[in-house]
C-alpha cells in the first residue's frame, strides 16, 4: 500500500495547502500571523464546527472548503497588513487553486470567506456559514496570551502609535466576543471557556493603557 493510500483527504490537503503556504508567506515578517495562527484557526474551526452541525457529521466538501479558508485567510497580510488584506489573501488564495486545478467558481464561498472576514461590523455575507466559522475561529485567536502578542506585532506594522494600541484592542476584541456571543452564546461551556482568555487579553491592555 501506497503512503499516500494510508493517510486521510484532510491530511493531505492540509499538507499540500502548508507547502504552499511556506513557499508564498515570510515568517519573519509577521511571526505572529505565520502558520501556527492559521493551524490554530483551523482547530478552532473543527471545534465550532462540532456545534454548529450539532451532531452530524459535515459534508467532506464543506470541510474542505473551511480548511483552504481557515489556512488562506491571513496568507496576504504580509503584503498589506490593513485591515482589509483579506483581498490580498483572496488572490494568493486564487492562485492556490489554479495550481491545484480546482475551479474556482466551486470555491466562490472560500474566496469570498477570506476577503471578507477581517470585518468586525460582521455585516458580510451574513447568510455564509463558511465565513461566519471562520471569522469567529479567527477572532478565537485574538484572546489570551496569543492575542496580545498578535495585537502588538499587528497594530505596530500597521504605523499606529503605541498609547493607542491599547484602547484599539480592547475596542476590536470586544466586538470579536460580542459576534462569538451572538452565534455560540447558547453554549454555555464554551462561552465560559473563551470568555476568559477575552478577559486575560481585556485586563492586560487595561492595564497597558494606564
């Protein structure tokens, strides 16, 4: 038997996605957006995903489509750290496909998921299940320690001033929670859970204001 034969479809995508990735993304550039943020995103996402399909087991193709998403989605933020690089991600993501032979009208909600998933007014396609995982697994790796680290690293890129970097967090980190309340509020254990890396990250930059 091939080794190929003995691993699973998620696994090999996943590799042939990582390969691109590592030749397209700089992780010097931004470390804090590199391949471990989008491997996170990527388990958060399996994990909202268990609620959301409350039971049944997702469609193989769906579960393709949030892995290219969840992986793609930041790729562009190297060229254009703005907080609409998703469009950026959206033709490096193009062009994942076109090297894979897929046809990109069958991902037209991949490629819209990624353009738009950094808006944080959630006023995007409100009906594309596909775009509202993956903006909350996104936003999932805003709290805690990671986000600190991701807010700093991501506002300093972007030019703004460090006594401002503060208030900015804290302002964009909370309509992150207030979308994951929205859409999983009904989870009482998870809510808890991420409620509380929200508060690790809210107490820290409270702090870094004063």
């Amino acid at each position: 038997m091939q080794e190929n034969e003995k691993r699973s479809p998620e696994d090999l995508l996943t590799e042939r996605i990582e390969e691109f990735f590592s030749e397209i993304y700089d992780e010097n550039k931004l470390p804090s957006h590199g391949i471990e943020h989008h491997r996170r995103v990527w388990q958060y996402a399996r994990e909202m995903l268990q609620y959301t399909e409350q039971g049944k087991d997702p469609e193989p193709s769906f579960v393709n489509k949030l892995l290219i998403a969840c992986y793609l989605h930041d790729i562009g933020i190297m060229t254009d750290p703005g907080p609409r690089h998703g469009h950026e991600s959206r033709i490096l993501c193009e062009l994942f496909l076109a090297k894979n032979n897929l046809d990109p009208e069958e991902y037209a909600d991949v490629l819209e998921s990624i353009e738009n998933h950094d808006n944080k007014e959630y006023t995007d396609n409100p009906g594309n299940k596909l775009l509202l995982i993956l903006s909350v697994a996104d936003d999932l790796d805003a709290f805690g320690y990671t986000g600190i680290y991701r807010y700093i690293e991501i506002y300093s890129a972007r030019g703004i001033q460090p006594d401002m970097i503060g208030k900015l967090a804290r302002d964009n980190a909370s309509k992150r929670l207030m979308n994951f309340e929205k859409n999983f509020g009904m989870h009482i254990e998870l809510m808890e859970k991420y409620r509380k890396e929200f508060i690790v990250l809210d107490n820290f930059f409270k702090g870094y204001s004063r």
